[in-house]
C-alpha cells in the first residue's frame, strides 16, 4: 500500500511537471557561461549575443533537452555581464569556474578580455568560444579556446578586394577606437592593402569614449581617400558617416565588421548611411540561402524582433559546443570535447557544414570558416550585394 501511494505521488509530480513544460523525468544540467559586454561601449555586439544563445538554450530545454550518451541534458545558461573590461571578464569569468562550476563560456567579446581570462580556462581546461579579432585570439598557447566568429584577419581581403574590383578603390584610410582590439586590427589592414596593391593613409585613433567625430574626420576628409572605413560599436560608426557626409565627403565609406543597418539608423538619419558597406547577414533578397531564411522565420516566429539578433554571426556559438559534447559522448571530460570538436565537421544552422581553418595564421586550426557576406544600407536596410564562398576565403599571414 505504501508502495503504491509513493508511485502515485511521484507520477503526479511527473504529471504536473509535464504541464508545466518541464521534461517528465528531471535532466540534469550542462552550465554554460555566456559573458559578453551588456553595457558600455561594447554592448550593442554584445547583447544580441546572449539574445541569441538564450534563445536556442531555451528551445533545446522545451523539447527535453540536449540527448548525450542516451542521458538528458537541460541547458543551463549562467548570464554575465564583462562591461568590455578585462578585470570584470575576469571576475566574472572566476566566478564561473569556482563558484557555478561551468566547464564551457561563450564570450567574451574583446582581446584584452579573453587575455585577462586566458590563465583560467588553460588551467581549469574551460571550453572558450570567442569573438575577437585579435591576432593572438587562437593560438597554441590556447588549447580549449575556438572561434566561431570569422575576424579581419580571415574577412579584411575578399571585403577589400570586391570594393576595389567592383568600386574602383585605389586609396584607403581607417578611423577606428583606439583599443586592444582595434589596434589588433591595424596589421590586418596593413597586410591587405599591401596584398592587394591598395594605398593606405595613416589610420586615425580616437577614445573609446568619444561622441564629436568631427575633428577627425575633418583630417581625414582633407585627404580625400576613395574609402573611409569606419571602426567601433554601431552607434560610434553611425556618428562617424554624419560626420564625413555633412563635412561634405562623397566617396565610399564602410565597415568590414558585421554591422546591421538597423543599428546604425537608431542613431542617425538613415539619409546618412546610404550605400554604407558592411558585412551584414544577408538574410533576404535572392542571395539569402533557405537555410537563412528559414531562421530568420523562426527566430521572428517567437515574437522576436529581429534587430535583437545582431544577424546571422552569433548563432554558431552554442551549436558548436553542443555537437562537440554530443560527439565526444561526454559532458565532463574536456579533453575528450575538445578534440571531438577538432575532428568534426560542424553542421551549422545558417551556413550548412562548416570546417576549421586559421593554422597557418594562428597555429591552430581553431576559426570556423564560412562564407563572407558583403551588404550595403539602402533606405536604411541591409541590401546583400556578394557573397564569398569558403573556399575564396583569403586568411591574412604576417
């Protein structure tokens, strides 16, 4: 009798569980960070990247989880906030390894934040996936760290060379904030303009805290470059085109970053960013592949505002982690997941079968290549003009 009335309850809490949306059998958890600069400077690249892993991590756990070894798994996200600092992406980051116990972070975003916490994951053996575009964001001396993010170094020359093949641009000069990450960058410009038998004029640093762009944009109006490319968060990039367009500059002007056009016009007229090239998604029109336009359908589907997603670059983050656990049939051992991510053939929800590439530039072939999408603004949307295959892909070695 007891035997039976104990059976009852516990159907009854699997009942009332299921209800709920909960898996019928309780799952035990796969912690994974998420730290990406919420507020600051960086915070418009950062949010839309946990908009986006929070979302997936969520439509993984309504379905029962993430199945390894034929045990369910619920994903557990642990959100923190790196405010684009490398002492709070450190503490944050010692936070998740001794406190919450996570093996795997997403993030962070910047070079000065990923060398803070470099130390910690090598020694805890932490799963890192990152975005940077630093040139020592890979390396051997990072075993565990992988980018699913494609930085200047693997996008600077096909976005270079259609502006020069397509547009004409002979002479090139580079306004971008004077930080770890964009002093990284400068390299990369050096090398592809060299590359491809462009001239370069001295690039022009400015304060991460800057808000008037005028002064250096007079300077670099006055040398009447065929293209101005612009540098930092949107919001910085859209202030630097007004500034050019009203001080009467008339040639080209683009980003080689994956930067929305939605996040430019929320802070200039969108009349100022006309025909500004990027490397936004191109997730409509006849370049955009099924696979796109299918999550962009699905993503708007949930209710979501597709501005919040930030394009197609963060959704390879979580996915890839996942697949490599699910390989290595193991969520503890790091080791083993790290080299099933190695070996596999990542099969991504935007791009298909994706492979890792970069030894010859970082050491380690640890960068997920996928193909180069190339935009401009018209009428303040992202218009896709090229796509570049992964096999045309180019990756700066200096």
């Amino acid at each position: 009798m007891r035997k039976t009335f104990l059976f009852l309850v516990l159907a009854g809490v699997m009942v009332g569980l299921s209800l709920y949306g909960y898996p019928a059998l309780a799952a035990d958890e796969i912690k994974i960070g998420s730290i990406w600069p919420m507020t600051g400077p960086g915070a418009t690249w950062g949010q839309p990247f946990h908009n986006v892993i929070q979302y997936q991590a969520d439509q993984i756990n309504a379905k029962g989880g993430l199945t390894v070894g034929g045990k369910k798994y619920l994903i557990k996200l642990f959100k923190e906030d790196t405010k684009y600092v490398p002492s709070e992406a450190r503490k944050v980051t010692e936070k998740l390894i001794y406190q919450d116990k996570v093996k795997f972070i997403l993030g962070p975003l910047g070079g000065g934040e990923l060398n803070a916490i470099k130390p910690l994951l090598n020694e805890n053996k932490v799963i890192n996936v990152v975005v940077n575009n630093a040139l020592d964001a890979l390396g051997q001396d990072k075993p565990y760290c992988f980018r699913a993010f494609m930085g200047v170094g693997e996008m600077f020359i096909p976005f270079l060379e259609y502006l020069k093949d397509k547009l004409g641009v002979k002479t090139v000069q580079k306004l971008d904030w004077d930080t770890e990450s964009g002093r990284s960058a400068e390299g990369e410009v050096v090398a592809s303009c060299r590359i491809l038998g462009l001239k370069q004029l001295e690039s022009v640093w400015y304060p991460p805290d800057t808000k008037d762009f005028y002064p250096s944009m007079t300077k670099i109006v006055a040398n009447k470059p065929d293209l101005i490319l612009c540098g930092g968060p949107a919001p910085h990039q859209a202030l630097q085109v007004k500034a050019a367009r009203e001080l009467g500059y008339k040639g080209l002007m683009a980003t080689s970053t994956p930067t929305e056009a939605d996040a430019l016009i929320k802070v200039v007229d969108k009349k100022f960013m006309e025909n500004y090239y990027t490397s936004a998604s191109i997730v409509e029109g006849p370049l955009a592949t099924p696979l796109i336009k299918k999550w962009k359908a699905e993503w708007e589907a949930s209710g979501k505002n597709w501005a919040d997603a930030g394009g197609l670059t963060p959704v390879n983050f979580l996915p890839l982690v996942l697949q490599g656990i699910v390989k290595a049939g193991t969520v503890d051992d790091t080791d083993k997941i790290k080299a099933a991510m190695e070996s596999m053939v990542f099969d991504s929800t935007v791009f298909g079968p994706c492979k890792w590439g970069g030894k010859e530039r970082y050491g380690i072939n640890h960068n997920l290549i996928y193909p180069v999408h190339i935009s401009k603004v018209v009428d303040g949307k992202d218009v896709g003009v090229f796509i570049v295959p992964p096999e045309k892909v180019r990756i700066i070695v200096r």
